[in-house]
C-alpha cells in the first residue's frame, strides 16, 4: 500500500469552474443527488445546507425525536438500541438516509444530537435491506459514533466525531474528512478507511477488520488491541501500541517516543523515526524498526533482564527489531546467535 489508501476512481475526475462548485461540470445530468439540492457555487461550512423535506425524511425526522427522548440506561450502546426501535418497522431507501442527513443540520441544537445523531444513521443503515450509503456530514459540526456496529458499506462526505466505526461488524467505512478519538475502536471486522487525520486512541481495543488512516493519528494509537490491523501513513502521537495484546501496527510517518510501552504481544512496523524508548516496559511481542531510536531509556537493562526483551540490530543496515519473546525461546536463541557474529 505505498502512498496511502486511495479512493474509488471509478468515476471521471470532476474539475474546479471558476468560483463554481468545485464538483459541478456544468452539465445538469451530471449531477449526483447531494448537487441537485445546493447553489452551484462554493458553500463554506457555516453555511446551512437545505433540502424540500420529502415525506420519507418527515418520518424518519419524527423517528429522530424518539430517539433522542431521554432514558433511564445511558452509554451507546442504550442509545443505539433506542435508535434501532424507533425505526423499526419503517420503510425507507438509501436515498432516504442520504436525504435524512442533509436535513439533520436542524437538529444540531437539540441537547442530545451530539450523541444521539451518529447512532441514529448507525441503525438506519445497518437496519436498512440496502448495502451501500452515503452520508452527508460537511454541515454539521458535532456527531459521533457513526458507523456503529457497522454491517454496511458506507461512504461519509466529511467529518465525523469520536467513535466513528466503533464496534464495527463487517462492510466498510470510508470517510473523505477528518474523525476524532477512538475511531474503530473496538472493532471486530470490516475495514475503515479515514482519508484524514484521527483524534486520540483509534484502533483501541479492536478485535479484528482493518483500520487505515491516510493523515496523521493521535495520542495511543492501536491501545489494547487485542487483533486486527492498524496502518497510519502519517505520523503519530506519543506511545502508538501502548499495552497491545495482539493484531499488527503499521506506521509510515514519525513517533515522539514510546511506542509499544507497556506491550504484551502483537507486532508494530515503524518506518519513520520511532523516537526514544521504544518497547518501555514491554513484556512481550514484536517492534521491527527501519531507523535506530533515540535512546533506549525506559527500555534499558531493567526490561532486559525481567521481561526478556532484546534490543538487536538485524542484517539489513539501520534495521532493528524489538521482540519480547522470553529469553530461551528459539527466536531469542536465533537473534543471540546474529548478535554474537
């Protein structure tokens, strides 16, 4: 995956008009449904995006109100499962939902739309027969945990809060847009795909799927996971690995220091500067490192010797590699012998 994740290029590469709408070709029957409801000129985010509420977007928008009536269970997963009820029986398209989140913007000052918006499209969509949607998020400043356990193959036009793809299931989840903290945290399939930057600790605690981020990542990157695969192409914040269990991280870019603090299996790639103390406190598992780190501080004689880690160049020049396997095992014994020729 050299340069990063792409997207779907199936499509004619649309071209800036002037001040015209950088995705207007000036042909009518070009247009995509989202074009067909706003001015054909630039629309800065302040702006509210407006459509003529269809019949299908009225229903769904009186379901929304239900689902964000107060509960005595509180946490996502009470709230998904108000959101699920509510549209339960309802019968509505793709199109629908695309519609429905263009008309969302009205809510926004509801004091439980931060919270309750992102899980409402979560169960619209895994709910719907339908596989494939797309979201409209360019207008809304706070949603969270949308893609929540997401079975679906959707594509969000924006940003998105935290928790975006959070216990994802199957399918995939793209967004052209930024997404803030534990993005795909806890997922357990499906793969992710964030064409920006994340907040702090995506990836936490996933179980399976794949998780890729084209921008840079936040503070514990891949914390606690236990499976599945995390790439960052570009650089990330303090301790990416903190306290793994398993799975595989990958990142391109640079890390100030830390990574795999704490680790206790799974395997990291770093390919940039990993900074200072790679592996501090690890107990087991494996860092392969492209540049030599900083300083091996947190990571010196003490791990060493109580955790079994060993610190040793390999054979291609400036490589290294981290392992925690205890001392005895066949690989340490394979590493010792290198390190002694």
């Amino acid at each position: 995956m050299n340069g990063g994740i792409t997207a779907d290029k199936t499509k004619a590469a649309r071209v800036p008009i002037g001040d015209n709408n950088s995705i207007f070709t000036g042909k009518p029957s070009s247009l995509e449904l989202l074009e067909k409801f706003v001015p054909q000129e630039r629309i800065e985010k302040s702006r509210a995006i407006t459509v003529k509420e269809s019949a299908s977007v009225a229903m769904l928008g009186k379901a929304f109100e239900k689902a964000m009536a107060p509960q005595k269970s509180c946490g996502s997963a009470a709230d998904y499962m108000q959101a699920c009820a509510c549209v339960e029986g309802l019968e509505y398209a793709a199109r629908d939902v695309l519609e429905f989140s263009i008309a969302l913007g009205k809510y926004q000052t509801h004091p439980r739309f931060e919270e309750c918006a992102g899980l409402f499209l979560s169960a619209l969509i895994n709910k719907s027969s339908e596989k494939n949607f797309t979201v409209i998020t360019e207008h809304l400043e706070n949603i969270s945990e949308l893609g929540y356990a997401n079975t679906k193959d959707v594509i969000v036009r924006g940003n998105c809060g935290k928790g975006f793809a959070s216990r994802m299931e199957s399918g995939r989840a793209e967004v052209f847009g930024d997404a803030g903290e534990s993005a795909g945290s806890g997922m357990k399939g499906g793969t992710v795909i964030i064409h920006g930057n994340t907040g702090d600790r995506p990836a936490a605690d996933m179980h399976g799927g794949e998780l890729f981020i084209n921008g840079n990542a936040g503070y514990t990157a891949g914390e606690g996971m236990e499976g599945g695969k995390l790439e960052i192409f570009g650089n990330s914040d303090w301790m990416p690995g903190l306290d793994m269990r398993g799975g595989i991280v990958i990142l391109h870019g640079n890390c100030p220091g830390n990574a795999g603090a704490f680790m206790k299996g799974g395997k990291m790639i770093i390919r940039g500067s990993p900074g200072g103390n790679p592996g501090g406190n690890g107990f087991a598992g494996r860092i392969f490192l492209e540049k030599k780190p900083a300083s091996l501080e947190g990571a010196g004689t003490w791990v060493f010797q109580k955790a079994g880690m060993i610190y040793v160049p390999i054979n291609v020049p400036e490589k290294y590699v981290i392992t925690g396997w205890v001392f005895g095992s066949g690989l340490s014994d394979w590493i010792l012998g290198k390190w002694s020729k």
